[in-house]
C-alpha cells in the first residue's frame, strides 16, 4: 500500500530535501509513526508529547481536511494524497494562482466610482482572481508552504 | 525604554529574540510577547496611569514597543457608558457598553491594534504596510498609515459593505480586492508575506499587532473603576480581541492594578460563521472551518488564527458562547441604537443579540455587571439595516402639508 505524502517546506529539512515521500500505512497515525521510522525525529515535530498531531499543522487526505474525517484515525487507501501544511501557510490544501486581473469591479456598491477606476484620487483597485487547483496529481505542483 | 522580554510560542514554549517573527519553527504554533512584569510593576501604577494623556498609551509599559509610541496617539480612552435604559430592556441590573464605535481615527477597536502595529513596523524599518482585512483593519491601516506617510496594501475580500472600501479608498492605499471569502485572502497574503519585505500587520507582525487590543480590556478594568466586571461579552472573528481581553486581565492582576477578578467571557458570533461558538459548545478542542454565510462581514472568518486560545479563554474564565441569526443581528443594532442613542455596526449586532440570549437563557444572571463589547460602527454597514428601518416622512413645505402627513 503506498500513499504519497507532502511534506512543508520547513520538514524537509528531515526527509533529506524531498518535498514528496512515500509510506505504507492505514491510517493518519500509522502513517506519521511510519515516516519516523524512515526519517527520524519527524513524529517529535508532526505531534506533540502526547502523541497528538500538533494544533497549528493542518493535515489533508486527498485535500480534505482530517478535522472534517476522523482526526488521526483517519482511514487510508492505496494511492491516498496526504499533505502536511502549516496553519500559518493559510492551512488548505489548494494551491492557486494568483492572476492580476483588471476586471470590472464585481461588487455593485462600486458603482459610485463608475466602470473604469481612473479616479482623480488615483486610488488603485486591483480585483484579483483566485484559480485554484485542488488536484495535485495533475498539477504535480507542491502546495507553497510558508518558509 | 522597553518592558518586552522578546517572543515565546504559545504552544511548545520555546523562545525567540523580539525580531519580525510569527510563527514557531519547531512546532508550527504562534508566538506571544513576553514582558517583564516585576519592571511594569515599578512604573505603572494607578496614579501614573491617570496622569497620563486619555488614550491608548497610557498603558504604554504593557505594550510591546521599545521607543516612544508614533501612531495612534488620539486612539483609545472609549466611551464606558452605563447602558440604564439597555438595561431597563432586558431586565438586568448593571449593564455598560465599552464604546469603540467612536474609536479614533475609523471608528473600530482596530485604530488599537494597527497603531501598535505601524509603532511597530517604524521600530523595524518597514516603510510599507499591508494587512488581509475583513473591512476595519482596512479602514484602519490606511488612515494611519497615510498619516504615517508608510505605502499601504491593504486586501479584503471583494464583497464588502460600500461604507468599508469607501473608508479604505480615500486614504489612498493600494486596495486589492480579492475574489474570495476572508480565508482566502488570507492564505493569499500569507503567500505575498513570504515573498515582498512589507509589514503585514496581522501576519508577520501578528505577535505586536495583537497586543494592541488588550488597551481595550485595560480600559474596561480602569473604567469600571480598577475593578474587573463579572461578564463580559465579546464579538469574535479571528478570536484575537477576546483572547486579548482576557490576557488584560490577567496582566493587570499581575502587575497590581486590580486585586481579583471573577470575571467570566463569552463569545459572540453569527450563526453564519459560529467555528468558535460551535467548539465550545460542544466542548472539542478543535476547531472546525465553516464556509461563512452571513451579514456579519466584519466577522466572517471561517478559519480563525486564534480560535483555538478563544476557546479557551472562555472554557477558563467559566464562561460560554452563543450565535445569533441575521434577523438578531439587525434586531440589536435597532435597539442598541434606540435604547442608548448608539448606532452599531453588525459585529456589535452579534454581540449585543447574543448578550440578550445569554441573559435570556440564564448563563448571565441578571444581577450581576455586565459588559458588552461594541467594537466597530454602524455608518459603515448601512446595507445591513437600510431595509429594516422605515423612511423618513415627505412633505411640501407648509404647514398644511405638515399637520396632513405628521400632525394628529
Ligand atoms: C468590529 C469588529 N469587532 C470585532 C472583531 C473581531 O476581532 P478578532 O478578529 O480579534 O476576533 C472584528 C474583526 O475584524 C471587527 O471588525
Ligand atoms: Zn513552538
């Protein structure tokens, strides 16, 4: 059984630089107790003494996060996605691009302010839109982890 | 002269230097300053407090700046007014409001937080500011960043209350409306954070920044007379205010100021977005994101930074939490503004709906002080009641027409 796992920037550290590995394991705690055997000292940074995966680390299984499944008795399958990020990154497990677009404002309390934003105050107002992949095997992109 | 130990996480409490840093390398969780409370104790005392000028600063030894403050100087010193006919309504006894909706310069609790922040940010060298806003901060940091003379970038999601980017755009920043929900523009700035040398005032200056709204429990305590009340309710978004009140508290016992305390929080949210209201009332440690769907957008954050220590604030003090629906929200703002001449914005709709539910439902005895939290105003969210309040009566100019259309 193998479940690709993403690892944050700031772990890599432990996995001697790769930002993907692979284990075998069943569920969310079989897995982090199976990756120290492989890397050590990545249990001790994963959960805290007790044992409990630590508050600010998000952890997703095929981006879901495992606070809406069943925490670390979160059942795995062959060929699971899991991916460890840092709250603090934002804590989803989306990547996205961020594109500049200049788009007519969305929001009709805009309206004031006419179709186009030249303005004399030359206040710029820049609508961003968000695209985000959710799907990481065909993006083969890693999530970006805060440093 | 600086009163700040440096930085301690707040989880595995390991140790760091008071340097632009927010995050715990080892264990992921957040920092806190660290004072030193046997120096606070040698200079603030009552009697210098009260000395001092009526703003925020006068508690400037519990604030983490190592200078002499440079923003907000007229923030802070808010209204506590004793509700009477508030409280007439709903059938308590001693009831105040901590009035934050005439908080200078923009009119919300956050003028606190950003002017420790921009304080701050100067201390560090930034000459430019952002901030992920759910409309206040936006407000906030423009204004005081132009009066600054800092560039500011300011992001909010784009589906904010017109009072709000208006009262962002005439500052002159550069504001980036983001297509997406409070979440997501944050996650996005957390990604521009890491790769342009800006302050960001809620994240990577997040530590400082967020002491600036324990000035809003200190003057509660000092208002109420260098005492703590027994209740106090308090609107929660990120869950930082809340968290904050609490550790004002405890500081003030600490360093003397008050003798005891008793007092008991509680959280107040929408049902729209109620992630912190949900976990304590079903008693987890876990706090689950909620995809937010409410009126409240100063309060729409489905994935709260401090949820977890807002829970626990409230579990510690003996506490609870409630969530109102729109229709309460609304219902509040009408009777905060036609019992105590008060107009509030939504956040303050939430507090004071679930004030009323609370005092309703028992948890707040009727005969005890209880505070309520209005943090922000309700000029900046006429949206949400401009339906709700009747029109004004139209009339020719004579007298006829009057006593036609008015007169009995
Ligand atoms: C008016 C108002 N009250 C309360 C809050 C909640 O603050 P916190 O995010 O610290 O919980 C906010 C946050 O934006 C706000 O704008
Ligand atoms: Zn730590």
């Amino acid at each position: 059984m193998s479940i690709k796992v993403r690892v944050p920037t700031p772990l890599q550290k432990l996995t001697r630089d790769l930002d993907t590995v692979e284990c075998n394991a069943k569920t969310i705690k079989d897995l982090v107790e199976s990756l120290d055997k492989d890397y050590p000292g990545l249990k001790g940074r994963i959960c805290d003494e007790n044992g409990k995966i630590r508050r600010f680390l998000n952890i997703y299984v095929n981006d879901e996060d495992i606070r809406f499944l069943e925490m670390d008795r979160t059942e795995l399958k062959d060929g699971d996605e899991v991916s460890i990020i840092p709250a603090i990154a934002g804590g989803q497990a989306v990547t996205f691009v961020s594109a500049f677009l200049f788009l007519s404002p969305p929001h009709p309390a805009l309206s004031p302010f006419g179709g186009e934003e030249k303005g004399e105050g030359g206040n710029s107002i820049i609508w961003t839109a968000m695209i985000r992949h959710t799907n990481y095997s065909k993006e083969g992109k890693k999530n970006e982890a805060i440093r | 002269m600086s009163f700040v130990k440096g930085l301690k996480c707040r989880e595995c409490g390991r140790h760091y230097p008071k340097e632009v840093l927010y995050v715990c390398e080892y264990c992921f969780g957040p920092l806190e300053v660290v004072y030193d409370y046997e120096k606070i104790k040698e200079t603030l005392t009552k009697e210098a407090v009260e000395s001092r000028p009526r703003n925020m600063w006068r508690y400037r030894e519990l604030l983490p700046i190592d200078g002499k403050p440079t923003d907000g100087l007229n923030s802070g010193f808010t209204p506590f007014v004793e509700a009477k006919n508030l409280a007439k309504a709903l059938g308590v006894k001693e009831l105040y409001i901590k009035d934050d909706s005439v908080d200078h310069p923009t009119l919300s609790f956050k003028d606190r937080v950003v002017a420790v922040a921009l304080s701050k940010a100067k201390e560090f060298g930034f000459n430019t500011v952002a901030c992920a806003s759910t409309g206040n901060l936006a407000n906030s940091v423009a204004s005081q960043a132009a009066a600054a003379r800092l560039k500011s970038y300011i992001f909010i999601p784009a589906d904010l209350e017109m009072g709000k980017v208006i009262g962002t755009l005439i500052y002159k920043p550069t504001l980036i409306a983001v297509e997406g929900n409070y979440d997501e523009v944050n996650r996005l700035c957390s990604q521009v954070a890491a790769k342009y040398k800006w302050a960001f005032v809620n994240i990577n200056i997040r530590p400082y920044y967020a002491e600036g709204s324990k000035t809003y429990g200190y003057e509660i305590l000092e208002q109420f007379g260098w005492k703590a009340p027994r209740h106090i309710v308090v609107p929660c978004a990120g869950g930082s205010l809340i968290t904050k009140i609490w550790k004002a508290i405890k500081e003030f016992k600490e360093v003397g100021l008050i003798d005891t305390y008793k007092t008991k929080i509680y959280a107040a949210q929408a049902n729209g977005c109620a992630p912190i209201v949900c976990a304590i009332k079903e008693n987890s440690d876990i706090i689950k994101p909620v995809k937010p769907n409410t009126i409240a957008k100063s309060l729409a954050i489905g994935n709260p930074a401090d949820g977890f220590y807002a829970a626990s604030t409230v579990r510690e003090s003996g506490g609870w939490a409630e969530s109102v629906t729109d229709e309460e929200i609304v219902d509040a703002i009408k009777l905060l503004a036609q019992t105590e001449g008060i107009f509030t914005e939504t956040a303050g709709g939430v507090t004071l709906g679930a004030a009323k539910n609370l005092i309703e439902s028992g948890r707040i005895p009727k005969d005890e002080s209880i505070v309520v939290c209005i943090t922000g105003n309700g000029l900046k969210t006429q949206e949400a009641v401009i339906d709700k309040i009747g029109n004004p009566i139209k009339i020719k100019p004579t007298l006829s027409s009057f006593e036609e259309k008015v007169g009995k």
